[in-house]
C-alpha cells in the first residue's frame, strides 16, 4: 500500500537519517536494507580544500533514493529559511524538513518559529515536513500555514525512549485522520517504531536508532519489519482489550464436561 | 577586502562570489552560498559583488537525520 506525501508515491514507510554510521558502507548497506524509498540529509560548511561534502553526496546520489534536507541545528527563523532555500537550490528538490530548535537539552521543537517559518516556505513553493511536537493547536496552525505533512517527535532526538506520549500521539492520529503523520525521532527500538505504526501513523522517520546499533544494517532490516508490520496490523484492525479471560478454544463439546464446570 | 568565510576572517583580493570560490579552491563542488545570511543563488555568482565585512557561508550535502 503506497503513501503518498505531497503529490509524490513512496511504498516503504520508513525514512532514513545518513548520520552517524561507522562507515560509508554499512550507511549504503543499512539504506538498502532499510528499504526507505527517502533518505534525510543535511548541509554543513563546506571547505574549499577538503570538500567532505563532494564525497558524501557521490554516496547519497546512488542510492536513488528521494532526498529530504533537513535543516537541522536552526535556531532561528531566519537560519531555517536561508537553510533551506540553500538546500532547494543543492538538492533540487522543493522538501525540506523544517526544524527551528528551541531547546538544547532536549532539542525541542520552537513551534512559534516553527510554524513562522512553515508560512515563509509554503508561500515559496516549499513542500514543508515540519518537526514538531504532538500538540495540537500547533498541528493545526501548521495546516494553516499549508504544511500537508505532520512530523510530531516520539521522543527527544538521540534519545531511544520510544513514545513518551502515547495519548498525544492517539489525539493527534483522531485529530487529523487524512493528514500523513510521521513519527520523527526518539525511537530506540523497533517495537517503538511497531507502536507508532499500530496507532495509526502513516510512517516512522529515524536515525540514531539503526547508525548507532551493534550491526546497523540487521537493525534497519528490523526496523523495516517492524514498521511493515504495525502499518498491517493498524490496517487489519485489532481486537479490543478486555479485563477477564476469554477462552480461544471451543467451549461446547469438551470431554468429560459436567454441571460443576457451569 | 576583509571576509569572514564560514565563520573565517579572511583576507581576499577578489571581488564577487565567484571569484571568492574559485580563489578558495571549491571549484566544481556541489556548494550553496549565502551572503549576509541570504542565499545567492549559484547563476547569480559572477554578478554577486563583496563588499568588505561581508559574511559568506558555503555549504554541501552532509549526512542528517
């Protein structure tokens, strides 16, 4: 089941971080494995005589996977929009990403700049993917600003805690049934991403998760089944919890069955 | 002409963008430019002029999450 984002198909529901992998190779081989059809990048100072970015980019470019900047570190609305007008211009593509960080502890979202910047963007033609938190009068002033995409956190980024907030992300998923909503940082583990998946988001985004694991490629593998794996079970829609017991197995006809048992 | 490249103080003879990159040896790489904080685009670089104490960001794709 393909998921559209803007006016373009993907099939995985899984997008990749390029960060933080012990070696160009196993990035390139956690990629594949991943099966993300969308991979985040990034833009840093560039210098004249080591050109770290050329070598990078050569990786990224065969991948073929579809490239969505980020605009990671910003702090302020003008950091984040000059970020990405440089990023549209590099990586030709109209996605950007959108982070204004508000908070070094925890790199929160600044939602104030936050959805100030989304309205600068749209306005230009940006399709925007802003990283926010769960709240829900920010999501909304969001949709306002012409955001089609919600990326509310699942948990500080870096952090690995999963879903801090369950009944947010629930309200959020109720709020907005039609709009793509991605998890976007803070997963650890692949049943944190399966959750996501199971309470009806349309698709996980991380990073530090798979790069920083023992074998980053088996973990991207792992993810990849986790996230399949929530999307189908949201889709095949699940039973509902219950206090008591409920026998699986036929009660009618069991052997040696007497009035005691009633 | 006093710059600050990328967060540098530099010292340059040049006198537009172009030439700044090319004086800085990036010469084909896949960069985006700002000037003061605002992009210059790539086809305006030959015509971007500097002026002194001016501040030049030049960046490329790096790994992101």
């Amino acid at each position: 089941m393909p998921i559209q984002f803007y006016d373009q198909q993907v099939s995985s529901r899984f997008l990749i971080g390029t960060a933080l992998y012990p070696s160009p190779s196993i990035m390139l081989d956690a990629i594949k494995a991943s099966g993300s059809d969308i991979v985040t990048v990034s833009l840093r100072r560039e210098s004249g005589k080591e050109q770290a970015g050329q070598n990078f980019w050569s990786y990224i470019k065969d991948t073929g996977a579809r490239i969505l900047p980020n605009t990671a570190g910003c702090k302020t609305v003008k950091e984040a929009v000059t970020t990405a007008h440089m990023a549209r211009e590099i990586f030709e593509t109209p996605w950007v990403k959108l982070e204004v960080i508000g908070e070094d502890d925890s790199l929160q979202p600044d939602v104030f700049g936050l959805i100030e910047a989304a309205k600068i963007l749209t306005e230009e033609g940006f399709e925007v993917f802003p990283y926010t938190t769960e709240d829900l009068v920010v999501a909304e002033k969001l949709l306002a600003a012409g955001c089609e995409v919600l990326m509310p956190w699942g948990a500080p980024i870096g952090s690995g805690r999963g879903l801090n907030n369950v009944y947010g992300l629930r309200s959020l998923r109720a709020h907005f049934p039609k709009v793509p909503l991605i998890v976007d940082a803070g997963i650890g583990l692949p049943s944190h991403a399966a959750a996501a998946m199971e309470l009806g988001y349309d698709a996980v985004l991380l990073n530090t998760a798979v790069a920083k694991a023992g074998d980053p490629v088996l973990m991207a593998k792992a993810f990849a089944m986790a996230i399949e794996s929530g999307h189908l079970s949201y889709v095949a829609d699940p039973i509902e919890k219950r206090d008591m017991a409920a026998p699986s197995t036929p009660v009618a006809g069991l052997p040696f069955w007497n009035q005691e048992h009633a | 002409m006093n710059l600050t490249l990328n967060g540098e103080a530099i010292i340059t003879k040049t006198s537009t963008l172009a030439e700044l990159l090319d004086e800085q040896g990036y010469g084909d790489a896949k960069v985006a430019t700002a000037v003061n904080g605002t992009l210059a685009p790539a086809s305006f670089r030959g015509a971007t002029e500097l002026t002194d104490g001016d501040a030049i960001e030049v960046v490329a794709p790096m790994q992101g999450g």
